[in-house]
C-alpha cells in the first residue's frame, strides 16, 4: 500500500492508504472511505513527501490508523462535488438563522457537507461556553442528516477561510505552513518590533505567525552582544552599551565623560579580554530557552459537543495598555508606595484598652476597685 495525503475544503488534510499499483498525481480527485460514507478530495502529497509530512504534522500523529482511499473520482463525482460546495453557504446562513434564534452566542464560520451528503459539517467560533444540544436538533430536523459541530479558534478560522495578508501574499497558514504554534509577545520585543497590537496582528487579530520565522536568528545573534544599559571596562575606561547592531555587528558606546563611539563586536571583545573585564550577554540562555519554538510547542486538539471555547490562552500576553501604571498616580507617588515600610496592625483597640484593663491611666474603671478613680488615689 502506498501513502497519499489528500486535501479538503478548508485545508483539512489528511492521509489515506492507496492499494494500486499506480499511485494518483497530485490534484488527482480521489474518493476516499469518511465517516459512515464516502467523501471526495484532491491528492496533495505521495510518496517519500507523504510519508515526512505525516511524521511532522498535527493531523499525521494524530491519526492512528489511516482509512483507505478506494478509487479515482470520475467526470460525475467532481459535478456532484461542486454542486455541494455551492450549497455550503446556503446552509451556514440557515444555521446562523437558528443560532439568532436560539440566542447563543456563537458565529458559525463555515459549512461543509460530505460527498454522499450522510453528514454535514459546521465550524463555529466562540468566546465563551455554548450549549447547542438544542441547535444541533433543530439543524438535524432541517437538512434530514447528520449533524456535526466542531469549534475552532481565531487562527484556525483564518487557515480555514484563506485570505490576503497585508504582505499582499497568501495567509501563511493556508499556503504552507503545517500546523499553527502560539507566538508570544516576548518574540516581538526580542525583534525590537513595535509593541502596537494593530502592526504586529493578523487578519485573526493575533499575533503574526511570521514572527516566528527569524527569531531563531535574533536569540542567537544576541548572545554575542552586552546587554543594553550594562556598563563594561574597554581601553578607554567604564562606559555604558547604548544600543547593539546585530546586522552590522556594531555596539554604540558611551563614556563617563558623555563620548559615544561606535566600535566594532570583535574589537570591544579584545578590549574587555585586555582589561580582564566580561559583560552580560543581551539574552541569557534561560531566556533563551524559554523562547525557543521547542519550548512553546504544543498541539491544541479541539474538543466536540459542550466545550469551553477559552482556546490558546497562554498564546498572546495581555494588551500593551495593561502593562502601565494607573493614569491617577504619578511615578513619584508609586515608589513612594514602593519605599513605604510594611506596618503591622494588631486587634482593634488593643493599645486603647490596654491601659483600662490594667487600671492605668486610661481614665476607664478597674477590675479591683468598684468606683471611679484618679491616678492619685483621691475619690472623684
């Protein structure tokens, strides 16, 4: 048997055993076995491809056992498959008619019925819990099949319904990017990119993918410069890094005196090694790792049925805005708060009633004597 891996609607790929001798060409359509049914796709990789994309994408390690792809698609078949796909969107707006209806909370993407129209398949996308028994009844009752409603994310949604990025090319994760891994906001500062969440967003309002593609780069470039703002001892004495030029590998420094020169990497490491001086790279190796795509990897696998649409939170860190102090103090007044000793507070009253309950001058009345007295023994 040899291994094809075949394309849907939407970019939903899959891999498929084929028991010919003669294996399909690419964007041959081939009926393949699908649940409880027949479904129709386009070959997209065979051979020595198949079998590396099935060993490093989500939908190759996760499956299992691979169904078999039965025949090649005939004049017909391809017909019958495009007259569904006209019909995809005629049934997403009845299912957005019965979600208005039924008042939750959700949008619905996409639709996408199966070739022998046994089952018929919705995406939605949701910002909080949504029970849709009931929507799933109602939309049964409609279009006399099976229904199916799979929740995807924002960037799923994106890869799903294809695009123009503002590159003025392909969404990435449409084209060929095989699977979609969280991008945090560290891997912009790391860049030096502009923390402004509409520059560095995509058309899924997250963070780009492309900021991944050159961060390796940059996390090992700067582990050969000074850290930013550190002081190090060079011929001319110590003077503080002000900026580091990855590129040109070129350092700016600045004396005591307020000189800024520009010097060379390799000649300020001569410099420091002649004073038996070291500087702190601009990225430690624990920072480093923490950012690397091995440590952020992970494979999200959407649940069905009821399920909390809370998805990639760890993906994005909070907006730019929450990071600042409060509008209503100044910075004087905030390390003022920082400088202020902690001061402990005892039982309410404590000091105050001290006094009275030992018959000292508190003026109160005392355990051992019945009436009122002054501190000097003399009746009131």
């Amino acid at each position: 048997m040899h291994l094809i891996e075949v394309a849907f609607k939407g970019n939903r790929k899959e891999f498929y055993l084929w028991e010919a001798d003669d294996v399909p060409a690419v964007n041959t359509a081939v009926i393949v076995e699908a649940d409880r049914g027949e479904d129709l796709g386009r070959v997209h990789a065979t051979g020595e491809l198949a079998l590396k994309r099935k060993e490093g994408t989500p939908h190759g390690m996760a499956s299992e056992e691979c169904r078999k792809a039965r025949r090649i698609a005939s004049g017909d078949d391809v017909r019958k498959h495009d007259e569904l796909r006209s019909q995809d969107e005629d049934a997403r707006r009845k299912a957005m008619e019965r979600v208005r209806a039924n008042a939750l909370v959700m949008k619905v993407s996409d639709a996408e019925w199966q070739w022998d129209r046994k089952k018929l398949t919705f995406y939605f996308t949701a910002e909080k819990r949504v029970d849709f028994r009931t929507l799933v009844r109602e939309l049964a009752a409609t279009f006399r099949t099976r229904i199916e409603l799979k929740q995807i994310g924002v960037r799923d949604e994106a890869r799903r319904l294809d695009g123009i990025g503002r590159c003025g090319r392909q969404y990435c994760s449409a084209s060929w990017l095989p699977e979609l891994r969280p991008v945090s906001l560290g891997v912009a500062k790391d860049q030096r990119l502009s923390l402004n969440p509409t520059q560095i967003s995509g058309a899924c309002g997250r963070l780009m993918c492309s900021l991944r593609y050159e961060h390796d780069f940059y996390v090992q470039a700067r582990r050969r410069f000074p850290k930013e703002g550190k002081t190090v001892r060079t011929s001319v004495g110590e003077e503080r890094v002000i900026s580091n030029d990855i590129f040109r590998e070129r350092v700016v420094l600045r004396s005591s005196e307020g000189e800024v020169r520009t010097i060379p990497l390799a000649q300020l490491l001569a410099e420091t090694e002649a004073t038996g001086g070291t500087f702190t790279p601009a990225m430690s190796e624990r920072r480093a790792q923490s950012f690397s795509p091995a440590a952020n990897e992970r494979i999200v696998e959407e649940p069905e049925g009821v399920m909390d649409t809370e998805d990639e939170v760890l993906d994005d860190e909070p907006a730019i805005e929450a990071e600042q102090p409060p509008a209503t103090q100044s910075a004087s007044e905030l390390a003022a708060a920082e400088r202020r000793p902690h001061r402990r507070r005892g039982r309410r009253g404590g000091r105050r009633n001290r006094g009275r309950r030992d018959g000292g001058a508190g003026g109160g009345p005392s355990k051992e004597g019945g009436g009122d007295s002054k501190p000097g023994g003399a009746p009131a």
